[in-house]
C-alpha cells in the first residue's frame, strides 16, 4: 500500500530569503550612505580575502531579473531586508531619501504583481555609520533614530507590505559585535555594551510594534531570532553547566524578554558574580522597558542553521569526561547537519513559551559545488539538507507547533559576511565575475516540492 504523505497546512507560505547588503551592491549609489559592514568590509583582514559586499550580486541593478527567477521557483513570500542607510544615509536626517525609497517600493510592486508577499526586515545589520559614529546600539538614543527610520518606511511602504519583521537574529549583533568581535563594530569582550544592545534591540522592537501598525493596517509584526539548541559534549558536570550558559546567553537571553517579560537571573547573576557587569548595566534593565519589550507580536520568525555540541574549555583537561557526543555530517561551512535538533527546538519553544504563531525565517546550508561544463550544478547534498529539515518541521506541526511558513536561505549565492564570497548558501548560483545567475538543482527540487505544499514523493 502506498504509504501517506502528510500535506503543510493549506496556506502555508513557502518562501526564500537574503539581505540588503548581502546581495545589494551598489554601496554608494543613488545618496546611499556607508554602513557599519560597509566600514568593516574595507578594513583590511577583517573578511576572507578582503571581499566586499560593494557589488555582491548587484541586486540593485539586477532585481527585477532575480524577482522573475522568484517568480518561476513558484514562491509565494519573499523575505528580504531594507538597507537603512539608503533611506537616512546617515541615520539621523530629518528626511528620508526618495531614491533609496523608491527602489524598494518598486521591488515591493514588483512582487505584489507576482503575487509574492513581501517579507520585509528593517534592520539585517547594515546600520549607518552615523549612528553608529554617535554610539552606536549601546547608546539609547539609538531608539529614536531607529524609530524615524521604521516609521518612514512603513509610512512609504505599509499599504502594501503587511509583514515586518523588526530585527534579524540580535544575538549576532551583540554578541559578535561586542564579545567575539568578528562583526562591527568588532569589540572583544564587553559585556556591559552587548547587554546593553541587547536591550536597546528588544526595546526598540517593542516600541516599533505600534508605530508600524498604525501605518500599515491589518500588518504582522515580529522578530527574527537565530536559536541555537545546545548539548553537553559530555556527562561531565563541567559540561552540563556551561551547556545551560550556552543556552543562557544564546537563546533564553532573548526569548525570555520577549514572551516572559524577565532576563534569565541565571545568566545575570554570573556576569555580576564575574564582574563582567555592575549595577548600573544591570539597572538599565527596567522592568518598566521589559514590558514593551514583552509587547504581543503577532510571530516569532526562527532562524536554525545547526546544534552545538558545548564543552567547557575552563576546566583542567583530566576532570572533563571524554566527549560521546559525536558530531553527525558537516556542510561546507563546518555547522554540523542536524535536522532531529531542529525538531527538538520547535517543541521546546512551543512548550517554554506560548508563542502564537511562528515562521522559520531561515534554514540553510552552504556547498560549495559549482556548474559542470553543461552549467549544471549537481548540489544533491543542499537537497537533502532543506529534505531533512522541512521534514522534521512537518512533524513539529503535526505535533501542535504552530508554524505558518518556511523561508530557504537563501534565494541565492552572496556575500557570507566574514566569509565574504567563500560560503554559497544559494539555491541559485552566482558567478561573481559576471554576475550571470543559474538556478542549481536544489532550485528545481523545491520549485516542486512548493508545488506540492510540501509533499515529498
Ligand atoms: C544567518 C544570517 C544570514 C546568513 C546565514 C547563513 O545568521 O542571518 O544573513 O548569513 O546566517
């Protein structure tokens, strides 16, 4: 007997996504000011091979190429970012700059006609310099300027987009901006400024969600968060606390804020034990902004690459147990494939938090597997890579998690920040001496796989 097929809920959005400086180029064109990756990008050793997002994929001259190539993958939601600096180059004019609105408001039309709903992140970290010059997400006036952006964009924008996603993945921001320090505004082990940005991210997040609303009627407003499931490398207890820090600082940090209105104490009480923080860090922590931090979104967007495997490297090697977590397959990249963690963490947000409805707003994998001499590319492994992981989703759902919508990183090759041209994500190749785009096979798959919502033979 034919085995059945469970279907995606009817409706369910399929979809890719990318970002402004990723894919843009043109990184001074039409008033567009620099951006913090734009600084970082011409700093010399700061990304593999000095490579610049400056032409990436030059999707700012090629857009509405890559919006057919969107049309003919049969998507029904693009996801993709505004570069905030092509709409306030400096980040504090009083004025935005038409030329950086109209490009987005033609590509918004564009997708409409299509009948592509339009996903859009006002903030995938391409900040103005000028504001980050005056202090940057440590300093509160941050908000504001954040805040005149959201509102004129939604203001130019909001008749016709009515899905917003506030900000991508704010572990990245302050985390590897202000402790590992590989992002801009690249500095090393700051607490007391990542804590800070992370509150100034939430909070200006809640405060946006009103002011987007009332410019876009009957939007959807929410935020994007990279969760990362962890286990202990080990039995050791060494390994088992550090593994509960790791999911502290990567994971709780943010969604305990956002749907339980408190930072994890766990989390706060080391870095004030460590001395990592003091109390005025720690004051700035209101309960009276936990409150707009908490405000009702209408989803959560999720973004999950892979597990971590956690050792604690503090402790002397002869206390630590051998590792017995074995680490399955690895993409090109080294994140570790991982599809039953992708399940495991659907289920656990939906029974730690109540969330009402939820998008995974990212899921990829980069090979590097470039075409054959026919223009071929074979990239069998990306297949089963999205296969596995869409597939732990459909069982996540059928179990009660309420997920509406599944977005591939990315629609196509481009610029993997640090990485610079060395990561290729895409379902859609990119030579970046021509600029000349081929859908993979990978392209071709999921173009089916929509048209079947999501049945796999
Ligand atoms: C995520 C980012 C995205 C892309 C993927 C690979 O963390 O949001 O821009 O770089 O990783």
């Amino acid at each position: 007997m034919k085995k059945r097929r469970h279907k995606f809920p009817e409706n369910f959005i399929w979809g890719t996504a990318t970002s402004s400086y990723q894919i843009e180029g043109a990184f001074n064109s039409d008033g567009k000011g620099p951006s913090v990756w734009d600084t970082h990008s011409h700093t010399k050793g700061k990304i593999k091979n000095n490579d610049t997002g400056d032409i990436a994929c030059n999707h700012y001259s090629y857009w509405k190429e890559d919006c057919k190539l969107l049309n003919d993958l049969g998507v029904n939601a693009y996801r993709f970012s505004t570069s905030w600096p092509r709409i306030f180059p400096k980040g504090i004019e009083s004025k935005p700059n038409m030329l950086g609105l109209d490009f987005y408001s033609r590509l918004v039309d564009t997708l409409l006609d299509y009948d592509i709903l339009p996903f859009l992140t006002l903030n995938h970290w391409d900040i103005p310099q000028g504001v980050e010059d005056l202090g940057g997400w440590p300093n509160r006036n941050i908000i504001d300027y954040y805040l005149e952006y959201t509102f004129s964009l939604s203001k130019h924008l909001g008749d016709r987009v009515k899905n917003w996603i506030t900000h991508n993945e704010p572990w990245c921001i302050s985390y590897k901006g202000y402790i590992e320090g590989d992002f801009p505004p690249g500095i090393k082990n700051n607490w007391s400024k990542s804590i800070a940005t992370t509150h100034h991210l939430l909070l200006s997040h809640g405060m946006a969600i009103p002011e987007i609303k009332s410019n876009s009627k009957g939007a959807e407003v929410g935020i994007t968060l990279n969760l990362t499931p962890a286990v202990p490398a080990s039995k050791s207890t060494y390994d088992f606390d550090e593994c509960i820090r790791f999911d502290g600082v990567f994971n709780r940090m943010y969604l305990d804020p956002l749907f339980k209105k408190s930072y994890p104490k766990d989390i706060i009480d080391w870095l004030m034990k460590d001395n990592l923080i003091n109390k005025s860090d720690v004051d700035i922590l209101s309960e009276k902004d936990l409150d707009i931090i908490g405000t009702d979104a209408d989803f959560l967007g999720v973004n999950y690459y892979s597990r971590a495997i956690v050792r604690n490297k503090d402790i002397p090697k002869e206390k630590n147990l051998p590792v017995e977590i074995k680490s399955s397959e690895k993409t090109d990249f080294g994140w570790e494939v991982h599809p039953e963690s992708f399940y495991k963490l659907l289920t656990r947000i939906k029974d730690d938090y109540s969330i009402k409805k939820i998008y995974i707003t990212e899921n990829g994998c980069s090979y590097k597997i470039g075409p054959d001499k026919n223009k071929i590319i074979d990239d069998n492994k990306r297949i089963d890579y999205h296969s596995s992981h869409i597939l732990s989703l459909k069982k996540a759902i059928k179990n009660g998690v309420p997920c509406d919508g599944y977005f591939a990183w990315s629609l196509m090759d481009n610029f993997e920040w640090c990485e610079g041209f060395q990561q290729r994500f895409g379902l859609i190749w990119v030579d970046f001496n021509s600029l000349e785009r081929i859908p993979k096979k990978s392209y071709f798959w999921y173009k089916n796989l929509i048209n079947k919502n999501g049945a796999e033979e």
